[in-house]
C-alpha cells in the first residue's frame, strides 16, 4: 500500500524542524552578509549562493546532538592564472574567519568548515567565471534559498518556474526546452580549490540544483521525499559500510527513481529495484559503476567511494527492495504498515490496532487518528520540507 498519510508523518519526524531550518537560515544570512560587508573580500565577490542537500530539499534530521549544516559557494574574481596554487587564494579568506569566527573555523579538503552552537557552515570559494558570466551570476534569483518543495517567493524564481495552488513546481516539456536556453542556468561548471591535489577543480552545483528543480517536477513533487525517505534508511539501518553516503547516494536514487511516480511509497519501491536491476553486473565483476556528475561529466561521483564499500551498498539494496515491494503490494494496512515500519524504523508511525479491512485505502483507520483513503496524496510540507 502506499499509506500517504503515515509516510507524510514519517517525514516530518525526518525532515529538518522549522528551528533547525531556522537555524541554517541565520547560520548562511549572516555569514553571507559578513562577506559583503568586509572591506577586503567583498571587492572580489561576485555573488554567493548555497548548495548541497538543504538548498536541494533533501537534507534529514541531524543524528543525536549534531547539528544541520549548510554549504556556502562564494563566488569570486580571483584569477586561476594568479593563483595556481588554490591553497593562496585561500588564504585571502583566513583574517576574516578569524574576525568573525575565531576559534570555530579548520580549513578542510574543499572548504573552510565553521562550526557554531547551532549550525555547521562550509564556506566554498571559488575561482573567477567567464566575465561574461558575472552578470547572470550576480543576479539575485541565484542568491535564494528557495527549494523544490518550499516555494515562497515567486518573484526570485526563474521565469519557468511557476508555482500552483498547492505550492508544486509545474513542470512541461516546452518548459523544459526554454529552460535550456536560459542564461541564468545555462552556464559553465565553476572551479573549486582541492588542497589535496593543489589545482582548482570543476563542479557545477547550479546545474546538481537545476537537475534536482526539474526531476521533481517530473515525478509529481515526490522526488526529494524519496531521497529523504532512503537516505533515513541508509541511517538507521546501515551505518556501515561509510561509503557512499551523503550527495553519491542522492545520485544514484536521482539516476533510477522513475518519471511520473504518484507516491513516496511508489517511488522508493521502484528506485530500489532499479538500483538492484541496474547495477548487478557491476557487482558480478567485482567493480562499481562510473557515475558522471550533472554539469561536470569528467567527474565520477563514486571516484571516492571503493568497489568492495559499494558491494555492500548493493547488498542492503537488494534485502530493502524485498521489504519495499512487500509492503507496497500487501493488501492488509497493519502488515504493510509494518513492512515500512521495518523499513524505516521507528519515526515511521506504528500500524493500527485493529484492521478489519484487509482491502485498504492510502491512510489507514484506528491508532492515532488515520483515516482511509482512496486517493493519492502529495507531501509538500513546508520550507525545506
């Protein structure tokens, strides 16, 4: 069954709480406006924008005591002629963290990380675009923290992207081809500073952010709760193997959840098995798939990630595609409510006490109010549901 009204509950005990979204949001406001205002790094800054899963709405609750985090792309006018070396462009930005921040900030592999009371910041840098680029990178659209699934301000939005009265983001392929011929997403890959290499290296974060906009528009909204949804399994049942986890397993959900899905429960059901279907070979010949970044196809998102880690990964796959599938064609609420609970564990709502009627709606009836249902039902949350 695809029990709508427990898997909406499910992810509200999943998803980022209105204080911690509160949270994230004076974390990166203020930090960004610290870097405007400073009188040595705001002659270079073109624009800064967020990325990674809480600008892409599929970010989940922190685990125990840790906090939510937030990535900051800063993008500036430093020259990779100039500096060849990233680890000197860097630099530039150290008497600021100290400024502001002393005692809170590291430098790590890509970023400086900022660690406060109640939010984890990543400051990304990066080298100078195209001049050409500046004026579209400046544009203020950029800048927002809207998500596909917590639309607030149609203003800041892209023109092709409108918004409906349940507050989903329409999606036609006419859109879709004027979409490709936008300038203000038709850009080129910007370059990151990797310490470890000592080079500047490309990523496009804004076509990652374009991709996820557009992929849940075309599976009706549901997208970024099946990332959320099996990113919380990967959590609570296999915290093992480390790898992959974070933006490759978004990926790969992103590479085989379907079009056109019309549930969460549907979705992870079909994404799983795809996953199994896709990548068996892979496994058969002791090797993982090469998995090109959107924007940046040089890039492997699994280059980091071992043959024998991502054997495992599989594995788990396959036994949770079992579960999914029984409990999306169990015709019982109480058995398929338990499968998913099985699932997901715990913050997935307990089956009723009492199902005398084994034909099933979408909601359930008895324990905590569930209601049976017979038709489908979009979760949309609220900002970054």
């Amino acid at each position: 069954m695809n029990v709508p009204t427990y898997f909406n509950q499910f992810l509200s005990k999943v998803r980022l709480t209105p204080n911690q979204v509160s949270d994230c949001r004076t974390g990166h406001m203020t930090l960004r406006n610290r870097l405007m205002d400073d009188d040595t790094l705001a002659p270079i800054i073109v624009n800064t924008f967020l990325q990674g899963s809480y600008r892409r709405a599929t970010a989940v609750r922190p685990k125990d005591d840790k906090r939510a985090d937030v990535d900051v792309i800063v993008v500036t006018k430093l020259d990779r002629s100039e500096y060849r070396n990233p680890e000197d462009a860097l630099k530039l930005f150290e008497p600021f963290l100290e400024e502001h921040y002393a005692g809170k900030w590291e430098p790590q592999g890509r970023s400086f990380g900022i660690k406060l009371g109640y939010v984890d910041l990543d400051i990304v840098p990066t080298a100078a675009p195209s001049v050409s680029e500046y004026g579209v990178l400046a544009k203020a659209s950029l800048a927002d923290d809207e998500t596909p699934d917590g639309v607030t301000n149609a203003s800041a939005m892209p023109w092709w992207l409108s918004l409906g009265g349940d507050r989903a983001v329409h999606y036609s392929q006419s859109f879709a081809e004027a979409v490709r011929q936008d300038p203000e997403w038709k850009l080129e890959p910007l370059y990151i500073p990797d310490r470890d290499v000592k080079e500047w290296v490309p990523a496009h974060p804004l076509e990652q952010i374009r991709w996820t906009w557009n992929k849940n528009a075309r599976c009706n909204g549901h997208y970024v709760n099946v990332v959320k949804a099996l990113k919380w399994w990967r959590r609570v049942n296999h915290p093992t193997p480390q790898y992959p986890k974070g933006y490759p397993v978004e990926h790969i959900i992103g590479q085989n959840c379907p079009d056109g899905i019309s549930s969460a429960a549907e979705g992870v059901t079909q994404t799983l098995e795809n996953v199994q279907a896709a990548y068996g070979v892979y496994i058969r010949l002791n090797m993982k798939p090469y998995l090109p970044d959107h924007g940046v196809p040089q890039h492997d998102v699994l280059k980091r990630v071992a043959a024998s880690d991502f054997a495992l990964f599989y594995e788990q796959v396959v036994a949770a595609a079992a579960i999914a599938r029984r409990a999306l064609n169990e015709t019982s609420l109480s058995r398929s409510v338990a499968a998913w609970r099985e699932l997901f564990g715990d913050r997935f709502p307990p089956p009723p006490d009492n199902d005398d009627d084994d034909s099933g709606g979408g909601g359930g009836s008895g324990q905590g109010g569930f209601s049976r249902r017979t038709t489908v039902s979009t979760v949309t949350g609220g900002r970054f549901a």
